[in-house]
C-alpha cells in the first residue's frame, strides 16, 4: 500500500509540474537576471521604506518614552503589508525559476 501512494505521489507532483509550467509559462516570456531586476528593486524600495518609516517613528518618540500612535501603528501595518506582498511575490518568482515553470535565458 505504501508503494501505491508513493507512486500516486509522484505523478501527483509530476502532474502539479506538468500543469504549473503549461499554466504560468505563457504569462511571462523568457527571463535573463537583467529583466528580474525591477522585481528586486521594487521590493528593496519597499523595504526601504517600511525600515525607514520604522525608524523614524522610533526616534520620534526617543525623548518621550511613548509607544507610537493608533495612526503610527496603522501606517506601518500598511507598508509593512505591501513590503510582504512583494517579497512573497518575488520568492514566487524564484520558486517558479526552480520549479522549471519559467524560462530563463542563458547569460
């Protein structure tokens, strides 16, 4: 019986290959390192700035020993979710490299 499910496993796994790369290949043409980069990038500027709104809040309430603000803290929330969104984003993209559900261009 174990033998049966491996094998069912295995060309369940094989199939989720096979339908992914049929799937998500035509959306997006063959990639070289050069054309990720706006990926990076994006998601750097995004972190960037959720960091540095962190920080600023911080050293704005230094002096006063307060935690920051509903407002401050909802402002956050906010660009830390869009940091998120696009980090994940971009680590779907390499586990779609990985996977073989994308093409790359030789360099």
């Amino acid at each position: 019986m174990d033998a049966d499910i491996n094998r069912l496993l295995l060309r369940f796994e094989q199939l989720m290959r096979e339908t992914n790369r049929e799937v998500i290949n035509p959306y997006i043409h063959q990639l070289s390192i050069d054309e990720l980069k706006p990926v990076v990038s994006v998601v750097a500027q995004a972190r960037a700035v959720y960091l540095k709104r962190l920080y600023d809040i911080a050293l704005a309430h230094e002096a006063d020993h307060q935690l920051p603000s509903e407002a401050e803290i909802v402002e956050l929330e906010q660009l830390q979710r869009r940091f998120k969104a696009l980090a994940e984003g971009a680590q779907s993209i390499e586990v779609a490299i990985q996977r073989g559900y994308l093409d790359i261009k030789e360099s």
